[in-house]
C-alpha cells in the first residue's frame, strides 16, 4: 500500500461553476417555495391536522439518516482498522457532516415558527427525544469537524483514532435518536416500536453508503482520477449487505405486527389496502430499493458493471426516500384508535371515518424545500472538495489494497 | 424553574399594578365598588385542585353540536376566515378545532353513541413529554395546554397526542381574542376555558352551551363538587385506558 496523497477537486472552472450554477438554482427555487409558505403560513402546503408532518420531513428525515450513515465508511477505517477504507474517510466526514447540514435546514424551515430557532436551542424539556436531538445534532457536526482535524492536520493525526471512536458512538445514539422520535410514539399503531431505532441506524447504513458512492463515483469520474475495482467491489458488496440487513429489519417489524391482533388493521391498511401507501411500500421501498438493487449488486456480471453500482445505488436512495414517505406519512394516514372497539362513523374533525384513511396530498413547494435540502448537502460537499484536500488522488488497487501486488 | 419565575414576575406585576392602581384611582374607589374580578389571578395556580370533566354521553342528542359552537365562540375560533384562494374541502382539514363531536358504533352490538371530543387533559400527557421546549405543558391545577409565547411550531405533540386533540394554526390570523391568543404557526387545544378558571368562574363554554346538561366540569380533588359527585354516582370511563394516562376529562356511556 503507497502513501495517499490527497488534492482538491480540480476538474475546469467552467464544470465545476456550471454545477454549482445548477445547484445554485435549485436554492434560489426552493428559497422561494420557503419564502412563500413561511409568508402564507402551512394552508398552502398539503399538511393539515390530521398529516402533521410532510414531505419535508420525508426528506428531513432521509438526509438525518443518510448523514449518520455516511460517516461509517470513516469509522470503518479508524475504528475497525481496515486500511483500505482509510483514505475515503475525509469525504466520509465531509458528506457526513453536509448531509445533516441540508436535513436540519429543512426540518427547521418546516417549522411553525422557524424564527423562534433561538427557542428551541435556549429552553429545553429534557423528557422530549427532540430536545436531545438537538444535542445529538450540534454535538455530530462539532465531533465530525474534530474527527476531519484529525485526519488532516498531522500534528493531531495521534488523536485520530480516538476521534473516529467518539464519533461512531455518536452517530449511533443520533441515529437511535431519530429512530426514536417515532419509537417513542404511543399514540400511532405504525410508530411505538423499540424497532424502529435500530431499523432506522440500518437504514443510515445503506442510505449512507448508497450516497456515498454515488458522490465518490462522481467527483472521480469528473476529475478523471481512478478507483479500482478492489475498493468498488468492497463498497458495493458493503452496500449489497445493509439493504439485506434494511430487508430483514422491515420483515421483522411487519411479521411482529402481524402477530399481534390489535396491529391487524394497521398492517393490512400498509400491505394490503392503504392505496397508495400500499404501492409504495411494494413498489418503492421493497421492490425497487430493496430487492432490485440487491439482485444487481450481487449479481455476478452486473454487479461488477459501473454503470449498474450507480443504477443500484440510485435505487436505494430512491427506495430509502420512498420508506420516509411510506413510514412518516403513511403511519400519520392511518386513523388513530381512539375508539378500539368503536367504528367511528361520523366525525367533525377528519378521524378515519369508518377506517378511511386520512388526507395528504404533497404540494409543490415541499417537495422544493426538500429538494433545496439535497442541494445544500450537494453543494456544501462539492465546494468543500474544491477547495480543501479530501479527495484522494488515486484510488486505484495498487494505492488502496495492502495486499497489492 | 420557569413556573416559579413567573409566578414571581406574575406576583411583582401585580403588586406593582395594585401600588399603581391605588395611587392613580384611589379617589374613585368607592364609586367602582370594589371590582375584584382579577383577584384570583394574584395566587399561584396549586395542585390542591384538579380540573376535571364528565360527559354523559347518554345525554348527548344526535346532530347537536352546541357544545362546539359555544367552545367556538368563546375561544375565537369562530373569527377564522379561509385564506383567499384556499380550496374550501381542504382548509376544512386545517382549520382548527379545540373540539368537536364524533360518532361512534359498537363494533359487536352496533350500539351508537354520540360525544364531544377534546383535550383529554391527561395526568401524564404524551404531548408534554415530547415537546423540545416545553410550550407544551401541563398546570399544577392539570390544566394541559400550550405556552404559545415558546412554540416553534414543530407539530411533534400532535403526533404523540392519542386523541387528536391538536390543532395548527396554518394561517396568518387577523382577528382574535384577547382571551385566547393565537399566531400563525403554532399549535393549541382546548384549555378548559383559562380563562374562566382564572376568573374564578366554575363553568366551561361548552358546558354553559350543553342544552342537555351532558357536560360537568370541576375539581376533581374536592369530593363535594357536582363532577365529583356525578363520576361517582355512575361508571365511566377514559379513552384509551390502557395507556395509563389518568385522563382529566371522563365518558359515560360508552
């Protein structure tokens, strides 16, 4: 294994001013779709009383997750000591901290009151899982920026390890913390499940991953720099394996449900009868952000094809979007029980009128503020690569693989 | 912490407020006969009380739904006006409701009944557990409601209330009142009328509304009182008992 050598991103200025002029305008639109929905105020949005939370969220929630995933493939380097994953930490870090950067900015511009940010930051309820998410947040961009320290000032290099420790520990509590938010449900049949944290810190693992190499593929093959096939066909067999482990966590939270009576009408309404819901959870989630990719990515032939790792990857983050939806809307669509050995029949304030599913039809402007939460984590990582040094120069196998040669 | 702060700021307000108002209109203190509406509001709000309710729902009519109107009116919530190009069906799902009425079937004997829901004014409410900042609260006297000064809007009690008992403010508010503020942006629920309670008046609007007397409010700590006495007198029984959250608000007939 030779030293890596790292060096900013240095495709053409007019590439690189291009993007950032694309990405750009994806900001300035969503800005606006911000703009006008904090002026109205949430009529103009889709959510009403019944579907509190929206397609922000969705993307919120995606970008939290995906954050904390994306750190891994540092942690693996410094923590379980595999020198191969070591020099893709830098841009572990950097997505990482970038990712959650452009969720929280969604999740606070979603607020009610988003002026009152200073609120919520000076008075806290330390009984609420969200307060301590804001905790577990600031706290994973201050230990992540340590971290990067540490591996790229020399002097603190000694610290590193230690580093990639505090930061793996940290980013599996904020993972657990956001699992929890709907863990921590009693009210929603969908939600109240101890699962659902560690389904969520599963689903960080390949939504992270997935990310990852989609960012990585691109950044090198736009500057021209090599990554060999040993380290490729590492990451995509890494990937391959969390959507399993995505796949298993999913079967066991529907097949604990569906054992337990009171939890019928709630997994019959997903897997069965929720409209919708149903088609995505079948079609988005399962099919295309579970089983396909894994029939690529462990597929002999296709899953050593680049083409077909980019096809797969873009799946899981489509499937893991698509989950959002299908776990934050979806458990919100379906009525509360209020009444558990009551029908309700008629109702002045939208409960699920004989079982009816509530509500929810995704306005425009959300789905920009949730894209503009894509754009900032895209932009601040691409800035970021131009100009500091995160990118290793090579990745090829005579580079990467200890064993080479 | 913040409560006792308060309750000091709220006391020094009011001494000053008396030393003011004494200076300024002594003079005329006869002739006003001695107002003392705001005198409740000078003690500090105790746990010797607990604000509680019974709805017999065997005396609710079906198709009434007085006890909404009069919540309405009370509270502004009649004042709200569709913002200009909303679509009607849609801000039906947005505009907010501190109550209302629902019907119920029996799922084995097809038994239907019909009642008002509302804040269920839980001993341990899911909504103030997970509320970041703490807007959400719960007064010593069990009174749950939202300190709107400290609401961010971020929606999460009305995902954990089991009685979608919340409401959302999604648009700007021109007209209120002042007995129930609101904004834009932030969320409430039915209060028991504060406000009466504060005044010490011993009725909620709903109740005053109730042509069928279904609605009885009170402490539910004073044995003598007409709630007290009603609740023993017959069974009744809280929504979703199983999540053990003491309600403050109780059905019969159900």
């Amino acid at each position: 294994m030779k030293k890596i050598h790292y060096r900013e991103w240095g495709i053409e200025s007019p590439r690189y001013w291009g993007l950032l002029a694309v990405l750009g305008v994806v900001l300035a639109v969503a800005g606006l779709a911000t703009l006008y929905m904090e002026h109205e105020g949430h009529w103009v949005t889709g959510m009403n009383n019944q579907i509190v939370w929206g397609v922000p969220h969705v993307f919120a929630i995606f970008l939290i997750v995906a954050a904390s995933g994306a750190l891994n493939i540092a942690a693996f380097g410094s923590v379980f000591g595999k020198k191969i994953y070591k020099s893709l930490g830098r841009l572990s870090g950097l997505l990482a901290m970038a990712l959650l950067v452009g969720g929280l900015l969604v999740l606070v511009l979603d607020l009610g009151q988003p002026s009152r940010l200073i609120v919520a930051m000076t008075t806290y309820n330390f009984k609420s899982i969200f307060a301590w998410n804001i905790y577990l947040y600031v706290g994973f961009l201050v230990i992540v920026a340590v971290y990067l320290f540490t591996m790229m000032e020399r002097k603190a290099n000694k610290y590193y390890p230690a580093a990639g420790l505090v930061a793996f520990v940290w980013r599996l509590i904020l993972t657990t913390g956001t699992g929890s938010i709907f863990g921590f449900l009693v009210a929603r049949q969908g939600y109240d499940a101890a699962i659902m944290a560690p389904m969520f810190i599963i689903m960080s693992f390949a939504y992270g991953m997935a990310i990852y190499l989609l960012v990585l593929m691109f950044t090198f093959k736009l500057d021209g720099r090599p990554i060999g096939d040993k380290l490729l066909l590492r990451l995509k067999n890494l990937l391959g394996i969390f959507v399993a482990a995505v796949f298993y966590f999913v079967l066991v939270y529907h097949l604990t449900n569906l054992y337990g009576t009171e939890n019928h009408e709630y997994e019959a309404f997903i897997l069965r009868d929720g409209g919708i819901y149903t088609t995505l959870f079948w079609g988005g989630w399962v099919l295309l952000g579970m089983l396909v990719p894994m029939g690529i990515l462990f597929h002999p032939g296709l899953g050593r094809s680049r083409g077909a790792i980019v096809a797969a990857s873009l799946l899981v983050v489509l499937g893991g979007i698509v989950a959002m939806y299908v776990i934050v809307i979806g458990g919100q669509a379906f009525p509360m029980a209020i009444f558990p050995d009551k029908i309700i029949i008629e109702s002045g304030f939208y409960e699920g009128v004989n079982g009816q599913p509530l509500h929810y039809a995704p306005s425009l402007p959300e789905f920009l503020l949730g894209l503009g939460g894509v754009a900032v984590a895209l932009t601040a990582t691409f800035v970021g690569v131009r100009v500091l040094k995160f990118l290793p120069e090579s990745l090829a196998d005579e580079v990467v693989d200890p064993h080479h040669g | 912490m913040s409560q006792k702060i308060d309750q000091e700021r709220r006391q020094f307000v009011s001494v000053a407020g008396l030393a003011a108002a004494a200076t300024a209109v002594a003079p005329g203190v006869f002739l006003l006969g001695g107002s003392a509406e705001a005198e409740p509001r000078t003690d500090p709000v105790t746990d010797k009380v607990r604000y509680g309710m019974l709805i017999d729902t065997t005396k609710c009519a079906d198709g009434c739904s007085e006890c909404v109107t009069g919540c309405e009116k009370e509270n502004g919530l009649d004042l709200l006006r569709m913002p200009e190009g909303a679509d009607p069906e849609e801000w039906d799902r947005q505009r907010p409701r501190w109550m209302r009425t629902v019907k119920v079937k029996d799922r084995l004997t097809g038994r239907v009944s019909t009642l008002p829901m509302m804040c269920q004014h839980c001993e341990y409410p899911p909504c103030v557990d997970v509320c970041p900042t703490g807007a959400s609260f719960r007064r010593a006297d069990g009174i749950v409601m939202v300190d709107r000064h400290i609401c961010i809007g971020c929606r999460y009690c009305m995902m954990a209330c089991p009685y979608k008992a919340r409401s959302f403010i999604h648009e700007n508010i021109d007209r209120q009142l002042s007995i129930a503020p609101r904004g834009k942006g932030c969320v409430e629920s039915c209060n028991f009328c504060v406000h009466r309670v504060d005044n010490g008046e011993s009725t909620t609007a709903c109740q005053d509304a109730c042509p069928h007397g279904a609605i009885v409010f009170g402490d539910l700590n004073d044995p003598n009182s007409e709630v007290s006495k009603a609740l023993r007198e017959k069974a009744n029984t809280q929504l979703r008992a199983d999540l053990k959250l003491n309600t403050g608000v109780r059905y019969r007939g159900i």
